[in-house]
C-alpha cells in the first residue's frame, strides 16, 4: 500500500505539474491552484449495445457477462468493439501511413487547451453545414485568440441524436449526413498555429469531416504532424467555450489507431 499511494501521488503530480506545462504559451496555461479545486466534467457517453452507433463498416459493438457473482464470485464483462467506437480519440497513423499510432504518442498529446465553437444553429438547419473560416474568426471577435495547441471542439448539437437513426443520419444512397469543419477552416487553423504541433479538432459527431466527403480530407490534415482527434463527444454545454482543458483516457493497444476514451473537461477555478 505505501508503494502505491508513492505512485499515485507521483501521477498526481504529474498532473498538476502538466496544468502549465512547458513551451505552452501563457495565455494557454491554466492558473495555478489545488488539484481540488479543478471541476471535471465527463465528455463521454456511455458505452452500451444498445444505445451506440458504429461507423458504417465498423465492426459491432458487444457486451457479454462472462462471470457473475453468484456463479463465479465475481462479475466480468467481455468487450468487442473497435477501437473508435463511442467516444474516442484517433492517432495521427489512422489515416496516413507511418504516422505515430497510439502507443508512440506522448502524454501530453492528450492533455490540451480546449475551445468550443458552438455551431448548432446553422447545423440544425444544415446537416451538411461545413464550418468556415468566417465562423471562428466570428468566435475569436467575442472570446479572443485561440491559444495555440488547442483543441478545437465544435459542438454541432449531434450529441442529441446519439442512440437513434437520426446520429449517422444515412440517406437512401447509404451517404452519412453529418456538420463538420470545411477544408479551408482547418487548413487556416494548422497555417496560423493555432492547432500548432500538439493541438487537434473535437466533434460531437463521428468525425471532423462533413458527413458528405468521403475522401476524409479534413481528418487527414488534423492527424499530419502529431495531431489528434477527439470523436463522439457528449455534455458539451458543460464545457465553457474558453478557458478548460480536455484530458483523453483509454487503453493504450499496440499499434493502435487511437483508442475508445473517457474524455474529461478540466475547469479550472472561475471558468465556468
């Protein structure tokens, strides 16, 4: 027991250590204070058979209870599913060949600064509606600069349909119709900075893509040079639209493209 609570303080500390880690510039760094008082906030659904859509072509999501109390004197589910179903991140190597995959990434890559761009308006009334470069310059006219590194997390309003036909939103041609960002925005993201070498994209929906391009350009050019994409997102009224960071959990498999996840907002004091 002493040699774990040394290894779990240790790992706290890290932590904290990592609330202003070094190369982040100051206006990313989050403001000093006890591990107490950071808020969390869950960004992850849960992960449940009969509630999870699967990508189209993604193998089936599956729980089976393999042991039970009072047969085994235990209780163990068995899980298939691949490695981004539900909310998860992807790593670079997902899409593009030789890139760093999940166990080559480093902590920190899963530790950033995190913007919402809320989108919900023009998605409601668009399920193809492609995010421009005019709608985060519009965001950056009312919150500020997008810190560099950041992950940049929109919130098309998807995470409502989660659970039900209306999620992938497949028409009669089997074409997803999903919001996303347009090429240009996120081009514009990586030649200005903002998403600089650790930074990413976040969505409440299957991927950064518009649901319509299935040459998946957009995810392309988020995971070159070490960036990541958080997917599948959930409770993003929780998360405030500046000034938190997200934190990717999950289990690290060899050469894996990314990985299922329990994603967390960390709100420091006064960042509601």
């Amino acid at each position: 027991m002493p040699q774990r609570r040394r290894v779990l303080a240790a790992g706290m500390a890290g932590l904290f250590g990592a609330l202003s880690l070094p190369g982040r510039t100051a206006e990313a760094s989050v403001p000093h204070g006890r591990l107490d008082q950071l808020r969390l906030v869950n960004l992850s659904h849960v992960n449940d058979p009969a509630t999870t859509n699967v990508f189209p072509g993604d193998p089936a999501f599956e729980l089976e209870t393999i042991a039970t109390i009072p047969e085994d004197g235990y209780y163990l589910q068995f899980v298939r599913e691949g490695e981004h179903t539900g909310t998860h991140w992807g790593a670079p190597g997902h899409f593009n060949e030789g890139a760093l995959l999940a166990d080559q990434m480093d902590p920190a890559d899963l530790f950033l600064p995190a913007v919402k761009i809320d989108v919900r308006h023009k998605a409601a009334g668009n399920a193809d509606y492609a995010v421009t470069i005019a709608d985060i310059k519009a965001w950056e006219r009312r919150h500020g600069r997008i810190p560099d590194e950041s992950m940049v997390v929109l919130w098309t309003g998807w995470e409502s349909r989660w659970g039900t036909p209306a999620f992938p939103n497949v028409d009669e041609d089997g074409v997803l119709h999903q919001p996303g960002f347009s090429i240009p925005a996120v081009e514009w993201l990586i030649d200005t900075g903002r998403l600089g070498r650790r930074g990413g994209t976040g969505t409440d929906t299957f991927s950064p893509d518009v649901g319509i391009d299935e040459t998946y350009t957009v995810s392309k050019l988020v995971y070159q040079r070490h960036r990541i994409s958080l997917e599948i997102l959930a409770n993003l009224a929780k998360l405030p639209a500046k000034g938190a960071y997200v934190l990717a959990g999950g289990p690290i498999n060899k050469n894996g493209a990314g990985s299922t996840a329990t994603i967390f907002g960390l709100l420091p004091p006064g960042v509601h």
